[in-house]
C-alpha cells in the first residue's frame, strides 16, 4: 500500500520504492529459482507503471489479468483446437524408438559373423540417442499435464526408464561386435543368433504399435525361445572344448554377448509390463 502514497516523479521516492520491492522478491529469487525471474517483474512494473501514469497497484492488477486471459486462450487452444498433448507425442516418439531398435538390432548382431560398418552402427546409435533426449523432454512436459488432467495416466518415466536400458543393451552388443567371432563359434551360434534378431525385432515393433493405440502387447515368448536355444548351443560348444580355441578377446565379447542377450530378455518382459499399463489408460 506505500506505493500508492509515493509520487512516481520524484526520482528518491521512486528509488526507495524500488528498493522496498526488489529486496523481498531478491530474497525469495536465492531461495528458489521458480522466482527467478520476480526481481525483473517487479522493477518492470514500477518502471512502466510510472511511465503510464498509473499506480504501480494498477499496474501490477492489469498485468496479471493480461496473464490470466493470455493462459486461459493457451489452454483453450491446447484442450480444444490443437488437443496434440505431450503425453501422446510422448507414446509416439516412444513407438518410434522401439521400431528404430526394432531395425537397428539385426545390423548390430551380424557383427558377430562378418565385419560391422562402425560408422553405420555409431550412426544408429546417435539418432536412437536423439529420439530418447526427444522423450525425455516430452515426458517432462507430460507431468504438467498429469497434474490438471483429469483422468489418471501412467507415470512416462516408467517407459523411459525401460527405454534407456533397451538402448544400453543395444550398445553393450554393438560394442563386442567391433569384430566377427571366428568361424568355428560363429558358425555354431548363427542360427540361433538370426532367431534372436527376427523375435527380438518383432516383440519391439508389436510393442510400439500397442503403444500408440493402448493395447496390450504379446509376451516376448518367441525371444525367450530363441535364447534358450543360443544358450544351448553355447553351453555344448563349451563342454567340447571348443572355448580353448578362442582368444581372450573373442571370449570376452562372446561372454559380453550372452550378458547382453540375458539382460534384453528381461527388459523385453519389463516392456511388456509397461506396454500393458499403458493399454489400460482413456484416451
């Protein structure tokens, strides 16, 4: 109420008033960034409201209005004219993530047999690691959206985090596939590692389809399969013998790529889960 009495004019009146209103609004700036920007809001009131000759009360009331009026048009234009919300251009971009694994893992898996295009795979790897940054700042926007819908969604960094290991599993195995294994192992698991690449590719692009129409996807029955049948193969290629031929560095990577395999089982089944949780939500 001081500002009402103090005359805009005189340039000491003026100066103390600027004081009065920018020391609270510094402080509770240092306490917390959300109020970053009141110091420049505050002064910018004072300021304009002498230009104007109005009260800076006034001031402060019409601006505030502006802002009510200017967000209630944005939300009207969100809800109702461009109703694309970041919770289903999150779903998307997901979709297209697990699609682009989806293609990506056939290519890093024949390194393993004949020699791997690097620059190709890191190329992979970089539009893969694109897309998830891309998710990460919609799932960020999806949480405002969480806290003013009002029907209940699913949590998106459930879906990023499973994301994030899905692509740690595709790097673990593009990584030991600097270099194809020798033909005696090579020959042995390639069977069953183009089983692995065919299921595990069809489980990530039904998942990215029930994605983006909330519908359930099928367990990654077939992928479990197919590593069962490339542990097999591995365990009597080892019980012959046939590991002692191998040099540590190819042991390694072979070693490096059964992990590999194992973890992407069970991410398979944490996206099932996930995929599953998001099929129950209203569109």
């Amino acid at each position: 109420m001081l500002a009402l009495f103090i005359p805009h004019k005189n340039p000491i009146a003026l100066g103390g008033l600027l004081v009065l209103t920018m020391a609270p609004l510094a402080f509770a700036s240092a306490l917390s960034p959300r109020f970053k920007v009141a110091p420049f809001t505050g002064a910018l009131v004072l300021l304009i409201a002498g230009q104007l000759g109005e009260g800076p009360i006034h001031a402060a009331a019409y601006r505030l209005l502006e802002v009510i009026l200017g967000g209630g048009i944005a939300l009207v234009v969100s809800f109702l004219v461009l109703p694309e919300h970041a919770h289903e251009l999150g779903l998307k971009t997901g979709a297209r993530i697990l699609n682009q694994l989806a293609g990506a893992l056939p290519k890093l898996l024949t390194g393993y047999m004949q020699q791997l295009d690097v620059n190709e795979s890191l190329r992979l790897q970089s539009e893969i690691g694109q897309h998830i940054a891309d998710f990460q700042v919609q799932a960020a926007s999806s949480r405002g959206e969480r806290l003013i819908g009002l029907v209940p969604r699913p949590d998106p960094e459930v879906l990023l985090r499973n994301l994030l290991r899905l692509r740690n599993d595709f790097m673990m195995i593009a990584r030991a596939a600097v270099a194809p294994l020798p033909a005696t192992i090579a020959g042995r698991l390639a069977p069953s590692i183009e089983r692995i690449a065919a299921d595990a590719g069809t489980c990530l692009e039904e998942s990215a389809k029930a994605l983006v129409s909330h519908s359930s996807a099928s367990p990654p029955d077939a992928f479990k399969s197919a590593r069962g049948a490339f542990t097999s193969e591995l365990t009597a290629f080892r019980s012959e013998g046939g590991m002692r031929s191998l040099s540590i560095s190819d042991l390694e990577r072979t070693f490096a790529l059964s992990l590999a395999l194992e973890q992407l089982e069970q991410h398979l089944i944490d996206l099932q889960r996930c995929v599953e949780e998001f099929s129950h939500e209203r569109k």
